[in-house]
C-alpha cells in the first residue's frame, strides 16, 4: 500500500500528488500515445474475435473496431479524470475484457450469428453494466459480502479457466478461421507461428517498452509479410470512408433474454475481481492510497462504460492489466496522461480507415498473436493460484474440478448442442461458465465464507492476522492478498522472498493502519 499520499515541497506546503499532476502538453501527448500503443493490439482483438465468430461482414467489422476504440476512450476519461464519485482518478486505461469473448460468442451464435446476434449481446450487456453501476453504491459492508465469493483460489482458477478457453480462439484463426474454405491449411499455421517467434523474440531481447508492444509489433510485422506473399488484403481500406461517427444503437434495438443477462452478469462479476486487484495494483505502484470508496468508484466507472458500451455497440469494459505494468516499467504517474490516451483512442474510433487497416489482418497472423496473449491470461491465472495453499485437500478440490468443468463443452460439444434446450445452451455452453460457477459453488461449500480463511484484500490494506503477536507480524510483509490468514507463517516466508524490498517496519505501519480500519468497521475493503 502506498506510503506517502502527497508530497511537501520545501516550503512545508503540501504539494500536488504525482498522480495529479498535468504534464507539459508535449509529455502528455507522448506518454499517452506510449499507453494507446501498449493497448492497442489488447482493444481491438476482442471485436475481431467476436465478429469474425459471428461472420459479420467487413464493414460491419470495421465499425465493431471504430466503436471499440471510441468507446474505450470515454471510458478511459471518465475513470482517470473521474465524476463526481465515478472514476477512481488513477492512472487505469478501460479496455473490452477478455472474459466476455467466449460467452459473448456462445450468445451469438445461440442467437444465430450476425447482427441479430450483436442485439441480444448488447442487451445483455447493457443490463449488466447498469446491475455493476448498481452493485458498487451499495453500502460498505454489503459491498464486502458479495466480494467474498471471490478469494484467490476462486479467481485464480477463473481467469486460468479463461485462458484455457480462450486459447483454442486463438489457435482456430491460426488455422485460417474456423468455416473458412481454406481451414487448416499449412500457409496460416507458417503465419501463426512466425508470429508467434517473432513476438517471444521481442520480449526475450528488446527493452521493457518494446516488449510492451510486441504484440502490436507482431501484428504489423506478421501482416506485412503476408502483404508481400500476397495474403493480406487491404481492398477495404480504399473504400471506406475517413470519418465515421459512432451512433447509438447502430445495429438496431438490443434484445433483452434472461439467459444471456445472467450469463454477462457473470462476467461482471469476474471483471469486477479483475478491476479491484488492477486498481490496489496501480494505488501501489504510483503510491496513493486505495479504499474501498476508491475501488467502488473504479466499478462504478466500469459499470457506466459497459452500459455505455452497450448503447454504443461496444462490449464490457474492465480496467487494462497491460497498461498497469506500463505504469510500473516507465514510472509516470499522471493520471492525465490516460486522459491523453483517451482523447487519442477516440481520435481513432473516429477513423474507419484505421480500422479497416486491422480488419484486414490475416487470420493466421491474429492467431499466432492472440494465442499467446491468451496464454498469458492462463499464466496469470496460475501465478495467482501458486500463492494459494494447494496442500489443502479442499482448495486442490475447487481448482481441479472447476478445470475439468470448464473443459466439457469443448470436449463434448453434441451435449449442449443436441441434448439441451437452446436458452439453456446458450447459458451453459461456456468453459467460463462453468468453471466460473463451480470454482465459486465448491469455495462455498468447502470455505464458505469465513473472514479468517483468506484475506479479502491485499495484505498491505488489511494485515493477514490482526491478532498475531508482534513477533509474528515482523515475520510477514505485506502481501497480495492471496493467502490464509490461518497460514500467516507461510504466507510471510514466501511473501519475504518475493518481496524482498518490503521492509518489516512499513508492513507493521501499514497493518496498524489497516488494524484501525477493521476496528472501525469489519467488512470496510472489497476483494482483490
């Protein structure tokens, strides 16, 4: 947890938080484009995902990226610059989630693909971004109640879940797009797997900002080759226009089906999880302090957006991972350099040739480049399931039996598609689904929802045992919130070696801090 709120300049006078400060314009500009970079490849794959499952035409496609993109910015305004009590005011780029692309692709194609698919996504998700607006106004100690569903060991084997589901996504269009005439053909997986090199390469041997971008630099390095052997067309581009506006409701009226809403309501409430631990992460990084009307106000902001999204024929939005990272490696802290970013991100979503430039990567290219994005979606799942106590018969449980959940629609696919009822299908043919549901039904029935089995919010806001003697509490740092309370020791030796900056008088500070938050209320901080 941060240690300094604010600075004091040499008169005494406290000074303007480095989060605060507005950068001269040419730095603002920089750095924002340095964020839109980092982003860029993250924003626009999920549209492309999602409409070429769907079989949406090029134009419709490219204005699925064009609303994206001019989406993404407004929701990357109103979280760093804030209103009222909407926005967290840190620097968080708003980004579509990963998490929605397989439901959103089971919706739409139990809607029958196309556009008439995109209105019962887009109801869904509309409903589901005003219910999150709505969950993160309820009072503190609801709030923390709900987040308790969701210790590490139920979001840790979500998003690995997710990335296991998300990477036959990424390994079909390496195969040239599944349906396409040409599936499977050994050109795509020459183009996949070029890509695939050349992005590890990127990140084994450039600079921490080139490995940022890789994946960005992958795509354009994949598609130029293709360009030349002549695979990659861009007739597209010619034709579409300069400016396109972004309207409201493009596709039509959303359609609003109970089975769709509860499944993105489900998702909302990963993403929710997601955007908790990424603005902790970030209060961290640039040192501001983080509460819980912090984190309520970062959900109320990806709330607004993915109702936003919806209206404007976007998708849920959740606060960017990448960009966190982009934080830490380049060490500006301005929230307004996410401003920046915004009003740069929907420069291009006024910009349909821009668009029709990526909707004209080959598939084999997008393959390569999102599998390994998904990969280390899964990867991330996994580091977070590595600070849970797996030795514990009940925890080895909830993680192994969600796995295998999440894998039977891929495994026996004719189970949902012949032997179910369509809405009950098109609810339950999801690895997310249902690994999200069983991770969170078995944590509940094997650790309920005790306060002392795992700590609910990163150790720096909240100290794993408030009760330990002192000698236990200088043997652990503060922590990411992953652990039980119940196995402090543990959690300290493994927490010493991986934060081995962390120094024993800030971890005593920040847990007397946290004691005093806890007195005053038990359930104050939500969930990482």
């Amino acid at each position: 947890m941060a240690r300094v709120a604010a600075r004091l300049s040499d008169s005494g006078q406290q000074s303007t938080h480095p989060v605060d400060e507005v950068l001269p314009l040419p730095k603002l500009a920089l750095y924002g484009f340095q964020h839109v970079l980092a982003f860029y490849a993250g924003a626009v794959i999920v549209p492309i995902i999602v409409g070429n499952a769907l079989k949406l035409s090029p134009e419709q496609l490219v204005y699925l990226i064009n609303a994206d993109l001019f989406t993404c910015g407004i929701a990357s305004i109103i979280q760093a610059w804030g209103i009222g009590r909407i926005g967290a005011r840190l620097p968080l780029i708003q980004g579509v989630t990963f998490t929605a692309v397989s439901p959103m692709i089971a919706i739409g194609l139990g809607a029958g693909g196309g556009t008439a698919a995109l209105l019962v996504i887009y109801g869904a998700v509309i409903t589901a971004g005003i219910a999150t607006f709505a969950f993160a106004w309820l009072p503190a100690k609801a709030f923390r109640t709900v987040m308790r569903l969701f210790p590490p060991v139920v979001t840790g084997t979500v998003i690995t879940v997710l990335g296991i589901v998300l990477i036959p996504v990424g390994l079909n269009d390496a195969a040239g797009g599944l349906g396409s005439p040409d599936f499977g053909e050994p050109k795509h997986f020459a183009y996949a797997g070029g890509t695939m090199l050349f992005i590890l390469v990127l990140m084994k041997l450039g600079r921490p900002f080139v490995s940022s971008i890789s994946i960005l630099l992958g795509l354009v390095a994949g598609t130029a080759v293709a360009f030349l052997l002549g695979d990659a067309k861009f007739g597209d581009v010619g034709k579409s226009d300069w400016v396109g506006i972004t309207t409201p409701f493009h596709f039509g009226v959303p359609k609003f089906e109970w089975f769709p809403i509860l499944l993105m309501l489900i998702v909302m409430l990963i993403t929710m999880v997601e955007t908790t631990g990424d603005t902790y992460a970030v209060g961290d990084i640039v040192g501001k302090d983080v509460d819980s009307e912090t984190v309520a106000r970062a959900l109320r902001a990806d709330g607004a957006a993915t109702a936003l999204g919806g209206v404007l024929n976007s998708f849920p939005y959740v606060a960017f991972a990448e960009n966190v990272g982009l934080v830490r490696m380049t060490k500006v802290k301005s929230r307004f350099v996410v401003v920046a970013a915004g009003v740069f991100m929907i420069i291009l979503g006024l910009l349909p040739k821009a668009a029709a430039i990526v909707a004209a990567v080959p598939h084999g290219v997008l393959g390569g480049a999102a599998t390994v994005m998904f990969a280390m979606v899964a990867l991330a799942g996994i580091q977070t399931l590595a600070k849970v106590d797996l030795k514990e018969e009940k925890n080895a449980l909830i993680v192994g039996v969600s796995l295998a959940f999440a894998l039977l629609p891929a495994t026996v696919p004719v189970f949902f598609t012949q032997h179910m009822d369509a809405d009950l299908s098109s609810l339950l043919n999801s690895g997310v689904t249902l690994g999200a549901t069983s991770a969170i039904v078995l944590n509940l029935i094997f650790n309920g929802l005790a306060k002392d089995d795992v700590p609910l919010v990163p150790a720096a806001a909240l100290p794993a045992q408030p009760t330990a003697a002192p000698a236990d509490a200088e043997k652990a740092a503060p922590a990411d919130g992953a652990d039980g309370a119940d196995k402090a020791g543990k959690a300290g030796q493994a927490d010493e070696a991986d934060e081995a900056g962390e120094t024993v008088e800030a971890g005593e500070a920040e847990g007397a801090k946290a004691a005093k938050t806890v007195a005053a209320d038990g359930a104050q901080n939500p969930a990482s």
